[in-house]
C-alpha cells in the first residue's frame, strides 16, 4: 500500500505564456504548450511519518499541451536542507511515484537534483532561485475587481 502523504503551503508558477496564465483556468497555453517553473513551499507535511515541514520543492516542466492533460517532462530540484529521507519522501510526492497531484500529471521525470532553493514573496514580487542554476522572479498581476493582486496560492495535497 502507498505512504500516506498530505502537504499544504504556498505555490507559484511562472511560464512562457504571452498572458496571465490560462492554464490555472484550465484553458490551453498560449503557445499550444507551456514551459514553466513552478515551485511550492511546503508549511507542513509529512509522507508517512516523515516530516516535510519548511521545504521547497520546484519543477521546470514542459507540458505539450494543456497543463491538466499532463504528460510533462520534468527536472525535478529539492531542497538541499532535506535530509536524504526528506529528499526521497519529496522525489515520491512531486515525481509522481507516491500517487496523487501534482506527481500525476508528469509523465517523465528527465533528471533529480539536490540545490539550495530560494522561495519568496513580498509585497511587490515572487522569486523562485534555482541555486547558481537560475529561476525566476515576476511582479503580480491584478486579478480581481477588488484590485488586490495575485502571485501565490495556497495549496493543499493529500495523497492516496
């Protein structure tokens, strides 16, 4: 049977769209397929018994088409502070080995790696930093019509 697994915190994306993201409306990408960096910090979580508390995870993916539809290519980075437990706990969750989103959606994994990654926002931009690989940063986006802006989003996954 499957490790239990169950992780909430905070997720942002940046990709090659020409717009705001259509696929988080689960429209097509812009292009007919999305290149993206997404990353996720995880506030608390555990697989199994293990903790997965104040970790980061990001994935560079390609997605042929729409982001729903999976089939994704991607590099998978983890967090250097993880103890290598840690480290095969979120290979399993984010690689798609351990059942459940966002795992489900990739259909290969090209490549693992253990970096130091750097995760934030403030009032005025997000940044996901790749070690001395790269990352991105971005402004937000104004979304509603209550003029508050967007470039984070809560989430929550539980697993099988």
């Amino acid at each position: 049977m499957p490790e239990q697994w169950k992780l909430e915190g905070t997720y942002m994306e940046a990709c090659t769209c020409e717009a705001a993201c259509p696929c988080v409306m689960l429209n097509d990408p812009t292009e007919g397929y999305c290149t993206a960096v997404v990353g996720w910090h995880i506030d608390e979580g555990n697989y199994g018994g293990i903790s997965l508390d104040d970790l980061n995870v990001v994935v560079a993916l390609h997605s042929p088409g729409n982001m729903v539809d999976g089939d994704w290519k991607a590099a998978l980075y983890l967090d250097d502070r993880a103890s290598a437990e840690q480290q095969e706990a979120l290979g399993n969750v984010f690689g798609g080995q351990a059942g459940g989103h966002p795992g489900e959606l990739i259909g290969e994994v090209v490549g693992v790696a253990t970096v130091p990654l750097d995760f934030g926002t403030d009032e005025k931009r997000g940044r996901i930093g790749i070690g001395d690989l790269g990352g991105a940063e971005w402004e937000p986006i104004e979304f509603d019509v209550a003029g508050r802006q967007t470039m984070t989003s809560p989430f929550s996954y539980v697993g099988p």
